[in-house]
C-alpha cells in the first residue's frame, strides 16, 4: 500500500486525482494540469511535497560531515541559508540531488527526493565523518511549497512575525505561520516562479493547508498537483532524479555542474572520479525545442542525420510556449544551440533544435 501525506483528506475533498509516485499516493491535478500550471506563473499555486525526506545532521562536526558528503560548499552558508547540492557515488555518479538548510552552527537540515529517501539515509550514514550524527526526521514534517507572483502577498498575512519580502533567494527564517509554531518559510522552490516552502510540524498540515487557501483566495490560488510541478520545472530545466539525474550520470553533464566545488577543502565522496570525467563525457543534457506537436517522451531516441545521439529525459507540451519541448541527452559535440536534430516520436520523426538555457524565463 502507497504511503499517504498528512493531507491525503484534504487531497480527495478538493478533488484531486490520486496517482501512486514514489510509493506516495499523490495528486497529479485537481482543476487540470494547463490551469494550474497557468496560475502558478500568473497568480499563485499550492503544493503538498510532504512526501519529500529531510534529514537532520546535527554536532560539533556537522559542517564537516555535510562538507564531504555533498558536492556543493556548505562553508559559505551562513544560518538561515540554504543551497543545492548533489550527493555523489564514488563513480561520480549522482545518488540524489538534495537542498542543504544551515538552521544554526552544527545544525543542518537537508531535503531528499521522496523515492530516494532510504537509500539516500543508508548511503549518508555509511560515509557520515566527524563528530555528528544524522537522523530521519521526514515523518515529523509537512511541506507546502507556495509558488508564484502573488506567493509573497498570500503568505505574508499569515506571517506577523517575519516580513517575507526581507528573505532573499534562498533564505529561510523560523516563525510561525497561521498561529502553527515550529515552522520553517523559506525562500526556495521547483517551478521557476518566486515562491515559499513551508515546513511545519506533520500535525498541523491540514489546518495550515486550508489556511493558505483562504489567504489566496483574493490572488486566484489554486491547489496544484504533481503534472503542473512537473511541466513547470522542465519549462526551466530543473532537473529531476531518475530523468536527468541518476546512479550513472554525473551532476557535470547533467547541467548541474554549477553546484560542483571540486575544489572545495578536503574534497568530498566522488570528487576524484568527477575530475576524471570533467570534460570527458560522451553525452551531454541539452534543452530540444520540437518542430511538431507531437510530444518526446523520456526514453525516445535522439537522431542527428539519421544516427541516433542520443535520448530524451523528460519531455512534454509546455503550456507556457504552446509548444513541445524536451530534455535529452545528446552526444557531446552536438549541444551547441541551433544545431538541428530530430526525436523518434513512436515511429514518426519529429525536428527538433538545440536551445540554449531555460525554455521559460520569468520576467
């Protein structure tokens, strides 16, 4: 049986359409995937992503041990800052990418992808270094990720004791939210809009969802499920694990290399292999924008001049372009924007071109 969030009630009353991902039974839409996608970069949107992990890491050593098992520099996190990393094997491959949360000195809070949690937590304390320790605190939180323009004007009348627009990208400040104490707002997010997430105690999930409800109502919010998170994050090429990212492919031809400190002191799991495969990797993640209508789907083969180069990751229709577009991986040398390729679309060959950067930006 499919794990169930806190708001799994609230989820059915709303009329969300229950699907199983990652062993969570989880709304992929309520209204329909275009709308809530549209509210989402016109208004303001609701998500339930209780169903990510968070692990504490907590000590005199805890900055040590974060520092080796995470790719990015947690020693330029300051308290009430967070980061995104990515977990490496010792093949420079990626075990997940998570975000690092600095709540205090020797207290790190770090977020996992759902699917990933027990074997993120089994490979953390298999390499864990220093005077610290890790616990699995992912049952003891609700998280509700508030997206779009109007996230800030929804969320601050719920907030009095913290002014939302003083957080910068990235920052994070505990206070309570709607009279729920013991919660964290911080300024993060999948979508490519402005935004929060909310981390608040698992018990008072419902009551804080329904409030932010209310709080939206004035902004056109709407409850959105996991088909907008997904078109939304690939419209900005945010990565998703098991697509883009996975055991064998490195953070480096992911696109993610930003967030690789190779030389960062004392290294951390992977490193070695990693500046062995820098520059090295046959294939490469590119952004494809399709000629056609039809839609690439994540495993399609890539052609260039009738040789296939390579495969799709992630694809669909984006409903901010009217058009389809997708992630692949492609042979190194033909990443280059403009270069013309075509998507094996169930038999039918679909064009398709290099584009550089995010498909979306917001404005």
């Amino acid at each position: 049986m499919a794990a169930r969030t806190p708001l799994y009630e609230e989820h059915l009353a709303a009329g969300g359409k229950m699907v199983e991902f990652a062993g969570w039974d989880m709304p992929v839409s309520y209204s329909g995937i275009r709308e809530e996608h549209r509210a989402v970069r016109e208004a303001v949107g609701l998500f339930d992503v209780s169903h990510m992990g968070e692990v504490a890491i907590r000590g005199p050593g805890a900055l040590q041990a974060v520092q080796w098992l995470a790719t990015n520099d947690a020693s330029a996190l300051s308290d009430g800052r967070a980061q995104y990393a990515v977990l490496c094997n010792e093949q420079g491959g990626a075990v997940d990418d998570i975000f690092v949360y600095r709540r205090g000195e020797g207290d790190f809070l770090i977020v996992v992808n759902a699917a990933n949690r027990a074997k993120d937590v089994a490979w953390m304390r298999a390499h864990l270094r220093g005077d610290a320790t890790l616990t699995d605190v992912s049952d003891d939180w609700a998280l509700l990720a508030v997206q779009g323009p109007a996230a800030e004007a929804t969320l601050q009348p719920l907030v009095p004791g913290a002014d939302l627009a003083a957080i910068e990208s990235r920052g994070f400040v505990r206070t309570a939210v709607a009279g729920v104490e013991g919660c964290m707002v911080a300024r993060t997010g999948y979508t490519g809009e402005d935004g929060f997430e909310v981390f608040a105690p698992a018990e008072h999930a419902r009551p804080l969802w329904g409030a932010i409800l209310e709080a939206g109502q004035p902004h056109g919010i709407l409850p959105c499920g996991l088909g907008a998170r997904d078109t939304l994050r690939l419209e900005v090429r945010n990565a998703l694990y098991g697509h883009e990212l996975t055991d064998e492919t490195s953070p480096l031809q992911a696109g993610v290399g930003f967030v690789v400190r190779l030389d960062k002191p004392g290294g951390f799991v992977g490193a070695e292999a990693l500046r062995a495969r820098k520059g090295n990797e046959s294939h490469r993640i590119a952004g494809l924008l399709l000629d056609g209508k039809r839609i690439a789907r994540d495993g399609m083969k890539v052609l260039h001049e009738g040789e296939e180069v390579g495969y799709v990751t992630s694809g669909t229709r984006s409903p901010s372009l009217d058009r389809s577009i997708c992630l692949a991986y492609v042979r190194h040398d033909l990443v280059r924007p403009g270069t013309r390729l075509s998507v094996d679309v169930r038999g039918r060959i679909e064009g398709a071109e290099v584009v550089r950067g995010a498909f979306y930006q917001r404005t």
